[in-house]
C-alpha cells in the first residue's frame, strides 16, 4: 500500500499499473499530476487471510489549490508470491 501511495504522489504511472491485478486493471491511468498527494494515514492492515488482504486508509491531497481527502477499504491479493490491488470499498 505504501508503495502504491509513494507511486502516485512521485507520478510513478507504470508502478501503480505493475502493481495492479491484472483482472481489475485500467488500460491506463488518467489526469495522474491532477492531484498532489500530500499525506498516507494507514488505519489498519490486519494480518492476510491467505492470499488476500485489505488496508484501511487516507490519503490527503492537494488540487485546484484545495485539499482533500480519499477514504479507502484497498483489497490486495497473492499472486505468485507478488501482492496486488484488486480494488476498493469506499465508505459512504
């Protein structure tokens, strides 16, 4: 997770793509410099459930000159010993 945070605020699009299942992946990442990602608070990480696990996390943000903020439930599965985001849940 922490990797894939440090990927989108140095605007690594290719690592946050690898990093990516293949079954959920976008063909591309869009407006990646629209956002300037300005801090990761991680909630929780419990421990893998085999080859799957989630992340409870928030990711502040800077764009148009405001600052936001991005709640997510990130989903992570194994594959051949690499793990990769699968998707997300984001609280209403």
């Amino acid at each position: 997770m922490r990797a894939r945070y440090s990927a989108y605020a140095k605007g690594r699009a290719a690592f946050i793509l690898e990093s990516w299942s293949p079954r959920t992946r976008p063909a591309r990442l869009d407006a990646l410099d629209a956002q300037k990602w300005i801090g990761l608070t991680v909630h929780s990480a419990p421990p893998p459930r085999g080859d799957r696990g989630e992340v409870r996390f928030s990711a502040r943000y800077l764009a148009g000159g405001e600052e936001g903020r991005l709640d997510e439930h990130g989903l992570f599965e194994r594959q051949a010993g690499r793990w990769f985001y699968v998707g997300a849940v984001r609280p209403s």
